[in-house]
C-alpha cells in the first residue's frame, strides 16, 4: 500500500490493464533436477497489469479537487501500452522494473510505483512435422491454469533515479490432485468435532507460492543464471507432492519450502497460501487402487499461510549430527 513520508495513505491508478506483447527475448534458466524447463520462448508475452502511483505532490488533488498534478489513469494506460514495445527483456519482473523507472523519469512530480503483473499464459499447439507432431510458433491457445505473478515498489532515489523498495515473485493458481499419499489424523477431538480422521485420503489443494530474492536483479537480469522461472517452482510442488506421504497440508507446504530454498540459494524467503477442497467421499475404495467416486466438497474451505527464510534451513542443518552452515 503506497503511502507517504508522513505515513497517510495515497495512491491511485489503473487496473487490468491487458498486455500482449509479441516477441520478447527468450528466456533461459538452468535445469534443476525436478523440472523439464529450461526455457521460456516468448513469443506472446501477455500480461495483465496493476499499475499504482503516489507522491506529495498529488495530495491536493484529493483535499483541494486540484487536478493540474495528476495523470490521468487512462493515460497510464496508454504509457504502460506503449512502453512495453520498447521493453528488450524476458521475465515479467524486468517488464515491472522498466515501465516504473519510465514512469517516473516522465513524471518528475512521482515519488512511488507501486505495480503488479500476471502473466497471461499460452500454450503453443502441437503440429505434424518432418519427424513427428511439434509445438510451433504461430499457433497458441490461451491457458487458464496457473500463471506466473509479480509486484513491486519503486521510488525515487535521492539522485534522481529510482531503486526498488520492494518485490515480490509468485505462482498463482496452482492446483494439484493426489490420489493416495496423504493423511489427516491425531488432530484435537472434542464436542465440536465432527470430521473422522483420513488414513489414506485423495487431497486436491489450491496453492499460491510467492518468494523474494535476497538482490533484486537475480529477478531483474536472467542472464546471470539466478532467475528462479515459475514452472520450475511449479514443478518442484508438485514433485514433492509426489514424493512424500504428509499428515497434513501443513507439512506438505513445510516440505516444498525447505526444497525451493535448498535448490535456489539466491531466494531469501518463501510464502505460500494454500486452500483445502479435498473432495467429499461417496463411495469408499476398498483399499490402494480400488474404484471410488467422490463430489466436490461443500464451502466453508480450510486454508493454511506459512512462510519461509534461510534461516529455517541453517536450524534444520543444526539439528543434523555432522552438518554445519
């Protein structure tokens, strides 16, 4: 939330601001042992984008009604449009870095950015070719599962550029099916519990994982090989998820945090925030891959926040007899 030196809130902008950009640079990412992916072609690089300003120089634009200071948000609308052609980057957090520092090297009057992306994601369709069916690079469907995220904060520096107050990388929308391997018991008993204790349960979660680097241009500048793509966070998920038997959805997102911050050093904490729609049992299986039918289950939904830093895994290397930091 943009707020000024003297800690009132103010801001304003424009939302949904949709972006198909064509062409961008590729990008590439190392391989990681958990993932297929090692690169991003870009050829659509569509994102929808949240775009906030703030600075002293607005405040009388709302107790006064003074609007010779303010932008209107239908030009940032066109200036976030605009700009994106000149953008030579791949990765969306570079896209958020350039229309904020464009932004404010146009507006002088601007104190604060404050902006967020999702990436719009499509799919390239599989077509015959000289050995077989192949992805090619005219024909896409949109996708309408999860996507990469990003938002951060840029000021105005004391030297007239402008630095990054705060960021933030995500995964949203990500939703995953187990049908064995996962439990649910040893919870509290009482007169208000009604729920009977899961053995062995299918556990279908909704997840959103964020993460923050410990220097911004890892996220800023791919080619220096400490990018951390989305579909490999994505896939290491759903990698553990596949690994590990869990008592809870608790543990399970405790298991991948320790696994994205062991794989990718350059990260300095990890969020996640996930929601339980595990589906409602109607006929039972008799045992391990045996028929069952299950509905949708009925709302209120449970849901679980945690986060993550370094720090949980210098303690768990403490408690391993012979491992140090």
């Amino acid at each position: 939330m943009l707020k000024l030196p003297c800690g009132r809130t103010l801001y304003y902008g424009k939302g949904d601001v949709l972006v198909y950009r064509t062409y961008a640079r590729p990008l590439e990412a190392p391989p990681i042992p958990e993932s297929p992916y090692s690169e991003t072609r870009n050829v659509i690089f569509a994102h929808n984008v949240k775009f906030a300003v703030s600075g002293e120089a607005l405040l009388t634009s709302f107790t006064e009604g003074d609007n010779r200071q303010v932008v209107a948000t239908d030009s940032m609308k066109n200036f976030i449009l605009r700009q994106s052609a000149s953008f030579d980057g791949c990765a969306t957090e570079g896209l958020l870095a350039f229309l904020a520092e464009r932004f404010l090297a146009v507006y002088p009057h601007i104190d604060r950015v404050e902006l967020s992306a999702d990436r719009i994601p499509f799919e390239p369709l599989a077509v015959p070719g000289p050995g077989g069916f192949m992805h090619n690079d005219l024909v896409y469907r949109p996708s309408h599962n999860d996507h990469a995220s990003a938002g951060m904060e840029v000021v105005r520096s004391e030297a007239g550029g402008s630095a990054i107050a705060s960021h933030w990388c995500g995964l949203s929308a990500l939703q995953l099916i187990k049908v064995s391997g996962s439990s649910f018991a040893g919870f509290i008993r009482d007169e208000y519990t009604t729920l009977p204790e899961a053995q062995d349960r299918p556990l279908f979660i909704f997840l959103d994982l964020l993460w923050r680097y410990d220097d911004p241009e890892d996220a800023l500048r791919p080619e220096k090989g400490r990018y951390v793509p989305a579909e490999q966070v994505r896939d290491i998920a759903h990698n553990v998820f596949y690994e590990f038997a869990t008592p809870s959805i608790q543990y399970l997102i405790w298991l991948i945090g320790q696994r994205l911050l062991t794989r990718f050093p350059q990260l300095a904490e990890v969020r996640f925030e996930s929601n339980n729609r595990t589906w409602e049992t109607v006929v039972e299986p008799a045992g391990g891959g045996a028929p069952g039918v299950f509905t949708e289950p009925r709302p209120p939904f449970g849901f679980q926040g945690f986060s993550m830093t370094k720090d949980d895994l210098l303690a768990l290397r403490d408690d391993v007899p012979g491992e140090s930091a």
